[in-house]
C-alpha cells in the first residue's frame, strides 16, 4: 500500500524539477521506478555518473597511451626558479617536427649522464632556453650531441656534452639552475646559450602561463647584482599556482592533461573561453558570480562567440598563414618605440607572442608592468594614443629601462664567470642565431625598446668583451645564408635538425679552439 | 566555395516545377492519358538530368570537346586528364559553381518523378514536398530518401522523448567522432602520397590507398551519421546508409552495403531501367557496367572518376563469373567458404577496393598511374608513412573505436552479466552513455589534425 502513495508523489517531484538537470531528471526518475520500498538516493545516481566518467577517463588515458599521444607536459613548478624540467617523463613534440624524449630523475634528456664524471672526459654543459633543449627534433640530432660526436673526433679524447636548456629559461633562471644543477656534474665548460629577449625576461612579471614564472635580477647603477624570488614566490600565492600545485600528480601522470597543456600552449590564456575554463577550475565562486554579472551584456556573448571559433579553428592557420592585420603591426610598432604606452592588449600580437616562448607581448608587456617601479620620473598614459611630451617621457623611460637591463645582463653573466671559475669550470657564450632576426614571422614585433635581437647579440658582445668571456656569434653566418636556406633552418619558431646542424657547425671550431687552449698546458 | 546563396533560388524553382511535374503525371495517368504522363516524366527528367549535368558536367564536356579539337589539330595524343571540380572551377572558359547538395536533390527528384510516374501517389501539399526537398539534415550528403516514407514520417513525426533523444544525440557524437577522431587525421596523414609524382614505395602506395579508404567511410559515414542524428531530433528516421561494407566478403556485397541509398536508387531507376538481370548474362553484365559508370559519373565529371566506376562494374561482373563457375564446381564451392576461402575472399576485396578507391582519391590519372606502379612494383622500398602514421597515433584510436564498436554490437544482441550495470531499457544507460561521450570528446581533441578537413562527400 505504501507503494501506491509514494509512486505518484515521486512522478511529482520528478516534474517540478524537470528544468533542472540531466543528472537529477535521471535521478528521480530512477526513484520513481523502484518499488520494493527501498528508495535509491540521488546522491548513488551521482555516484554512478562520477564512477563511469571516471572509468571513460581511465580508458582514454589507456589508448593515449598506446597512441603516444598526450605527452606534452614538461614542466613543474619550482619555489626558486619558477618552472624546471620535470623528472621521469616522457615528453613528445608535437607542434614542431615530431620528436620523442625522455627526461630522466633529474630532468637531463641525456639518460646515461652520471653524476660522477668518467676520468679523462671533458665535459661541456649547455645552458639556454627552448632554442638549446632542442625538444623538436629528436636528441642524437641536437647540436649539443652533434657537438659531443665531431668534438670527440677531432679533439682525440672524448668529450660529453649535457644539455640544461629549459624552455622559456631568462639570464638570470640560467644562473640559478647552474649554481643548483650544472656544478653536480663537474663541467669543464659551460656554454651559456643567448637567444632573443633573455635580457628583458630578466625583469618580467609572472603570468598564468607557468613558462613565464621567472624569478627577478636587478643591478641598480652603484649597487650589487640583486636576484630575488619573490616573483616566484608571489605568484604561487595566485589561485592559478595553486591550482596546478594541487594537481601536481596528475599534471605529470596524465596524458589528458598533457592535451589541455598543450592546448594551452596553442590557445593560450588570451583565448576568452579558454580563460574563462581555467577560471572556473581555479576560482570557481568568483568566476560564476563575474560572469552572472557579464552577461548582461551583449558584446560579452559575441566575444564567447569569437573565442569559442577561435578555439576550434586550426591554431597554425591564424597564427601563420593569415594576412597580417595592418592596423596592428603599426599598433606595435608605434608601440615598441614609445615602450610602455601599449597596456593596450592586441590580441593579434599576443597569439604571436605565444608561439614563442619569448615572444615580443610577454616581455614587452611585463616589462611595461614592471617598468614604473624602476623608473618613477615617468609618466604612463593608460591610452594607446600619446601625446608629444608623453612620447618623449616614455622614450627616456624606454632608455633608462633598457640601460638597467643591460646593466643586469652584465652583472649576471660577471656572476656566472666567477661561479664557473670557482667550480674549475670556463664559461663561454653563445649568441643563439634567433628566429626573431633572421625569418621573422609575419606580424611579429622586431624590436624590444627599438632594440632588436642584432643590438642585443651587440649588448652580449661587449659585455663579453669587457669581461673577457669567450664569445660566439651564432647568428651571424646564417645571415649571409640565402632566405630560403635560412627558413629550412626553422620550424615555426624552433631549429630543425639543420638548423641544429649549422648551430654544432658554426660552435665546433670555436669550441676546438677553447678546449685545446685551456687544456693545452696540462 | 561550393555555395552561392543564389541557389536556394535555383532548389527552390526545381521543387517547384517537379511538384507541378508530379501532380502532372499523376492526373494524366488518371485520366488513362499515357502519353501525356510520360511526356511530362521527360520534361522533368530533362530539367532535373539537365540542370545537373550544367553545373556539374559543363565544364567538363567543354574541357573535352575543346581538348578533342586541339588534340586532332596538333595531333597530340597526349590528354590532360581534367582534376576535379576546385580545378574546373579555376578553368578560364566558365566558372561554374557546383550548388550544394545538387547531385542528392536531383536524384531525389528523379526517384519522385519515376515513382509517380510507375503509380505511385504524387504529394499534393507544396511545404511537404519542400521539405523532402530541402530537409537539411539529408540535404547536403545524403542518404537519398525515399519520398513515400519520409512523407509518411512527416504526416506522423515520432514525438522527441528522452529515449529518442538520447538515440540523436548518439548518433550526432558517433558521427563527429567518426569525422574529427578517425577520417581527419588519416586524410591528413594520406594527402602527400596522393600529390606526390615521385615514386612511391609498395608499402607507402597501399597504406596511403587503405588510408583513404578508411578515411572516405569514417567521412561518409559519419556524416550519415550525424544527418541521422538531427533529423532523429525531429523525429523523422532516415535510412541507413552503411553496413560495414568494408567487411564483406566480395565486391557486390560490399557495394550493397555501402552508400546503400545511392546504390538502391541505381539499382532501382539505371539497371532495372537498363533490363536489370531479365536479358541474359551479357546484358546482365552490360548493364552492372553502365550503372557503375554511371555511379563514377555521379561523383564528379572527370575521366578518373568514370574509369573508376568501370572498374566497380567490371569487379562485379568477375564476381558473378566467378559465383556461376563455382556453382559447377561443388567441391571448390566448398572450399571457396571455408575460413580460408573467405579470408581470401576478403583480403581480395579489400585489395581491389583499395587499388580502385586509390584510383578515385588521385587528382588525376598521371598520379593514378604513379600510385598504382607504387603498389605494383616498389617493394622493398623504405615505408617513409609510417614516421607520419606513428606521429597521428591514429591506429591506438581506430582500434579502440572498433572495440568499442564491437562491443556494443554483441552487447546488443546477447544477454549478459554486464547488462544490469550498463543497460537501462535502451542500449545503455545514461552514465555510460555520458561516459562515452565523455571519451569521445576527448580522443577528438586529441586527434584533432593541424587543419581542418573538409567533408569529402560534400563535393558531390
């Protein structure tokens, strides 16, 4: 009898909460259904969505698996220098050439470096960022293995090189990974690789993207060198930080991950679904409120429209093949010689920023952030358009910004060359040859505060000079080279297997020379 | 582009008249006036055949009858065989644009009138026969309707409940799946062994022709699906297109379960036309040979594609060959279907399917040619796509799809221990459905090719 009651009471319910969800349509209906008097509880039905979602995930990671797909995580967060290499993992590159590699317990590509070195060795370590670690093309085709191989020959002893080149790596987080890994291994040399922008990431704000946590170095006029982790330490206070620190193991077990990272990477947080996903997942009572607040507004949906488009049409196609926007590049143009006057996002260029990891927007634009603190005397308009004197305030910031970063790039690799030289280690300098300078992609920002990566490589140059660091230049046979064989250099930002040819070419004879000097007398 | 908005126009004027047309034949055929009905069942075949063959064949006869003059004239025999219609639509004597959707509305129209015209009864009501015309879940791809059922579903559409729902919503996800998870990739991955004129190895050449077989019924097939899928939501159940054709054990077979309204249509309005099987076996023969020419036509105006569909009709009529050799001979009967014979038979098929539809996806025959001594000849030559074929990861996906796939169809039909957990009146119950979804959604960003590929039957 009870039964007969409670059957249409459920049906009711059922209907009355019809609009609501799935889930709970699902649930009542279920419980409309039992009979026997033992009534089943919404919460088992959500149980049992969870319980089988969670299955499909398992299943999908399993065929990842198997496909070797979703192996696109590299790095993890660390309190000092921001992001490292992670350990025990495979990582596969995808958006450039296709390579496979492993990074062993200590984040080396090379697997069967030891700590101790095997006597009579000379040992080179690799300092750099994205260009050095070579993640496109498959480890026995990096310059640094090329190097390893020719130098072994010609010198007649063998010669290791290991590679310490982490993506999105500043002057300073080169520093900072030498004092804590490279002097573990006992190197001989260390050869500090210069790619475009390292001296303006040496002073760059943190963003939601973990490759630009970077630690900050500072050396004001009359002042010591100061490098300081507060950035770091700031950031992983952020709901973003502490997001990905809660995820932590699945960040690096997991191949669905690896596909939201990579992703990310493709996307970026300059995609506004994008954004607003991860701001779900982070702060999810903020984000439902702002958004409650937002949607009032029509220009709100059409941006949701645009990004969603954006989200699903092939990344490479906008980022290479599409016509640049004209009224942007002047955009950035104007911008990069009035330095700060651009807080003005341009989505265009900050896509193009993402490609690399170095690109022009980041740094630009945490350097535009970070840029009053230095230099108080300057005004920042918050408008795109500057008058006359506000061009002219800005320029004299711009100059005094880019004098203190060289200042720092100085003083940093000083630092470097008197730690090598307490480990019985040489350092020597590379200037890496830039994508940047030699075939630049359509739209993207040459200059950096009107300097571009040729003035920088010149900075290098004789603050090597000055401090009499052995130095080569990298970049310059390639330019010499026709367009076409430059370009085969590339993939959309990174070197191919000949472009790590060139690189190990142009370094071998100098590295010959610098081995056989200071080894000469013994 | 393969669409202006102007052709809504031209649909439109074509429903229009073979609405009249069919009310025509229909009152004519009542009235016992014979003649009458047949001579409008020619006026509307000519404006149906007629508008077709303009905007798909023009191009193509010009091409040829323009080649023809200056090939006597400079007596070079050499022919440039035309590309497919992104090439003729480039060509400089008259770009047509081919409308939308126009080689399966225009057949639709010649089912309509035929059966009609055969006793059928017409449709009096202009938006019912607007909507089988313009019914865009089918419009664009197929399946070919039949009018006499979709009318019928219309006067009486299945009311959308969750069962109904969730069946659409499957299909909608299977197709996408299909498309975005399985057929975009391997197209991506093919495309260079089909543009290449360097040699190709044996194994590059047969990978490549598989690769686009597989790709070319995940495309197709999973557009049929997604079509299913939304008219379901709007309760009108389309035919099924697919059967797994690529699992049949012989070339007819398999050409009845693929594509089967297009097939179904052929059979019904060219060979039963032509005599069908009634005139003996040369007939018999003759006519599989002209429908399947016809089909070759059906996709596209170039001399490749009719080759192609020559060689469906000549496969078919060895096929029958072979089944009345057989039917003399009991005891190689008997071997012919034993577990041996029939993976013979099935590797047969599949190959011939392969060198055919390689011959199908080639831009031209100079490629064709290349594609095929590649599968003849160059064996032992380096695999070059297997680099490309590791870096997709598809294999890992197609196979746990067809496991998937597998399962569901044995869950289907035999009871077991599972049932109580996984099954909920329909097939499953919805937290594995949502689970699926879940899955595919997720393989299908992981797939995802750089570009994005258009659907391959869009073109026809």
């Amino acid at each position: 009898m009870p039964n007969v009651t409670k059957t249409p009471k459920a049906i009711k319910d059922a209907g009355a909460t019809a609009d609501t969800s799935i889930d709970r349509l699902e649930a009542l209906a279920a419980q409309s259904k039992t009979t026997d008097g033992k009534k089943k509880s919404v919460w088992t039905t959500i149980g049992k969505y969870l319980v089988w979602q969670l299955i499909a995930l398992l299943v999908v990671e399993m065929v990842l698996a198997c496909a070797g797909l979703g192996e696109e995580e590299l790095f993890a967060i660390d309190k000092e220098l921001g992001m490292t290499h992670m350990t025990d993992k495979s990582v596969t590159w995808r958006k450039e050439g296709y390579a496979r590699s492993y990074l062993n317990w200590d984040g080396l590509r090379e697997s069967d470096v030891t700590l101790a070195k095997p006597p009579g060795t000379y040992r080179i370590a690799l300092l750099g960022d994205s260009m050095v670690e070579g993640l496109q093309v498959p480890l026995e085709e990096t310059f640094g293995q090329r190097l390893q191989k020719d130098l072994t020959q010609k010198l007649g002893r063998p010669v290791q090189v290991i590679n310490f080149g982490t993506s999105g790596y500043s002057t300073v987080q080169e520093a900072l990974l030498m004092k804590r890994k490279v002097f573990k291994y006992a190197p001989d040399m260390v050869l500090l690789g210069y790619d475009a922008r390292d001296m303006f990431e040496n002073w760059a704000t943190p963003d939601q993207s973990l490759a630009n946590v970077r630690p900050y170095a500072l050396k004001l006029p009359g002042q010591k060198l100061v490098i300081d982790s507060s950035s770091v330490t700031t950031w992983l206070k952020t709901p973003r930080a502490k997001f990905l620190t809660t995820i932590g193991w699945i960040r690096s077990h997991s191949r669905i991950w690896g596909l939201v990272s990579a992703a990310e990477t493709e996307a970026g947080f300059h995609n506004p679904v994008y954004a607003t996903l991860m701001a779900l997942c982070t702060q999810p009572g903020k984000t439902i409120r702002k958004l409650a607040a937002q949607a009032r507004d029509p220009k709100v949906w059409k941006d949701c429209f645009d990004g969603l488009i954006a989200m699903a049409t092939p990344s490479f196609k906008i980022q290479f093949f599409d016509p640049p926007q004209k009224t942007v590049i002047k955009d950035l143009a104007v911008s990069s010689e009035t330095g700060p006057a651009i807080a003005k996002q341009s989505a265009v260029g900050k896509d193009l920023a993402v490609t690399s990891e170095t690109g022009p927007a980041i740094a630009k634009e945490s350097a535009v952030a970070k840029a009053p603190a230095v230099a108080k005397e300057s005004t920042i308009p918050k408008e795109p358009t500057v008058s006359a004197a506000d061009a002219a305030a800005n320029k004299k910031a711009a100059s005094i910004f880019l004098k203190l970063m060289k200042n720092t790039l100085d003083a940093l690799v000083l630092d470097m060359q008197s730690d090598c030289q307490k480990h019985g280690a040489v350092l020597c300098v590379q200037a890496l040859p830039s994508r940047a300078t030699l075939a630049p992609i359509a739209g993207m920002d040459a200059t950096t505060y009107g300097l571009d990566y040729e003035g920088e490589v010149k900075v290098l140059q004789t603050v090597c000079a000055k401090n009499k660091i052995p130095f080569v230049d990298a970049l310059k046979p390639a330019t010499a080279y026709s367009k076409q064989e430059q370009e085969s250099l590339y993939y959309s930002a990174h070197l191919t297997a000949k472009g790590h040819d060139y690189l190990a070419q142009v370094l071998s004879p100098f590295l010959v020379e610098r081995i056989s000097s200071t080894t000469g007398g013994h | 582009m393969s669409w202006l908005p102007v052709y809504g126009l031209l649909l439109l004027a074509m429903t229009i008249a073979n609405w009249l047309l069919g009310m025509g034949i229909e009152k004519a055929a009542a009235q016992s006036r014979k003649q009458l009905a047949f001579s409008y069942l020619l006026l509307g075949l000519a404006i149906d055949v007629g508008v077709l063959c303009y905007y798909k064949y023009f191009n193509f006869l010009f091409e040829n009858a323009v080649k023809a003059v200056i090939g006597t004239s400079t007596l070079l025999p050499q022919i440039k065989l035309s590309q497919d219609f992104v090439h003729l639509a480039d060509s400089p004597f008259l770009s047509v644009v081919l409308p939308l959707g126009i080689s399966f509305f225009v057949f639709e129209f010649v089912h309509y009138l035929s059966d009609v015209y055969r006793g059928d009864k017409s449709v009096k009501s202009f938006l019912v026969f607007a909507s089988f015309a313009a019914f865009f879940p089918s419009q664009i791809a197929g399946p070919i309707k039949r009018y006499q059922d979709f009318v019928a579903q219309l006067a009486k559409p299945e009311p959308l409940t969750r069962p109904l729902f969730y069946e659409g919503a499957s299909l909608i996800m299977q197709g996408l799946f299909k498309k975005v998870a399985l057929a975009d990739p391997i197209g991506a991955m093919i495309a260079p062994s089909f543009a290449t004129m360097s040699t190709l190895s044996a194994a590059d050449a047969w990978l490549a022709a598989a690769g686009f077989v597989i790709q070319v019924y995940c495309d197709f097939s999973g557009y049929t699906d997604m079509g299913r899928g939304s008219a379901l939501l709007m309760g009108i159940r389309l035919p099924i297109n697919f059967e797994l054709p690529l699992l049949s054990k012989d070339i007819s077979t398999l050409w009845r379960k693929w594509h089967m309204s297009l097939g179904s249509w052929l059979k019904d309005y060219v060979y039963i036309t032509l005599g069908g099987s009634r005139k003996g076996a040369f007939t018999q023969s003759r006519n599989l040979v002209i429908t399947m020419i016809v089909c070759g036509l059906w996709h596209g105006a170039s001399w490749h594609y009719i080759l192609w569909g020559a060689l469906q009709g000549l496969g078919m009529t060895l096929h029958r060959m072979w089944c009345s050799f057989l039917a003399k001979r009991p005891v190689l009967d008997e071997v012919s279907k034993s577990f041996v014979g029939n993976a013979i038979s099935r590797v047969l098929t599949l190959a011939f399917v392969c060198a055919t539809f390689g011959l199908f996806r080639s831009p031209d025959m100079p490629h064709a040619m290349n594609l095929w001594s590649g599968m003849a000849l160059h064996f032992g030559q380096p695999f070059t796509l297997m680099v490309p074929l590791l870096k997709s990861g598809i294999m890992p996906i197609l196979a746990a799809y067809f496991i998937f796939w597998q399962m569901t169809e044995y869950l289907r039909k035999h009871p077991t221990m599972l049932d109580r957990f996984i099954k909920d009146g329909s097939l499953f119950a919805n937290p594995v459905r949502l689970a699926c979804w879940t899955a595919a959604l997720i393989l299908m960003v992981a797939s995802k090719p750089l570009e994005a590929v258009p659907f391959v039957y869009f073109q026809f």
